[in-house]
C-alpha cells in the first residue's frame, strides 16, 4: 500500500540551528532518500518551498480567488513529502519515524486513496 509521510516543520527551530545544522539535515534526508530507494520503500521524496513561495486557490461558487501562502495559520508547516510503499501502516510508520526530520518536526503518515469514477445516474447534479 502506498503512503503519503507529510513532512510539518516549525520555522523558529530551523532558524535557531546554525547553517551547518541545518545543512546537515538536507544531506541526512538526502541519505535517507537513497536508503529508502534502495529499500524499494521510495516512491517519490520532495522537498517544499517555505510558505512565502506558496498561494491557497479556491473555487467558491463559480468565483477564483487567490491568496498569499498557505491556507491555515500554524507554527507547522508542510515542508516536503515522502510517497512510501509499505506493508501497512505499522511499517509506514517505522519508516516515518526513520526520516532524520522526524527529530525535529512531524511526520504525518497518511494512506492513499485509490479513486476511480462512479457511474452517476442522469437525472443527478453533477459538480458545475
């Protein structure tokens, strides 16, 4: 089963952490990257760009509306992703817990779901 471990940072603590330390976690993620790769765990592993990079779309009623950042207002944010084929949720775990920023933020291990259409019958609303 794939899995989808969602890497949330907190942006004080990095920037307490010299340069040299937070080089070090690039290159222990990288490791951990090729580990995983040679595990045959790895699907895919990202990182994010901070929250200034980002911008939250919406489509409310037929009407566009972009904003600056992120939608939610936390300490955390979502810094990167690694897709992961694991067992079950036991060993996605472990490997979640594995990753070197696991000791400095939260990694949340969330299942993917597989979708497929749905037949819908005529005389439904679809979605405009």
């Amino acid at each position: 089963m794939k899995y989808a471990c969602l890497i949330y940072l907190e942006e004080a603590k990095f920037t307490a952490m010299t340069q040299v330390e937070r080089d070090a976690y690039v290159n222990a993620s990288l490791d951990s990257d090729a580990e995983l790769k040679r595990s045959g765990h790895l699907i895919l592993a990202r990182a994010l760009m901070t929250p200034p990079h980002a911008v939250s779309v919406r489509a409310w009623n037929g009407k566009l509306s972009v904003t600056d950042g992120p939608f939610a207002e936390t300490k955390e944010y979502l810094g990167g992703f690694v897709l992961v084929e694991a067992r079950d949720l036991n060993e996605a775990i472990k490997i979640a817990g594995d990753l070197p920023l696991a000791r400095v933020g939260t990694i949340e291990v969330r299942p993917l779901d597989e979708l497929s259409y749905i037949d819908i019958p005529a005389n439904k609303e679809a979605v405009r």
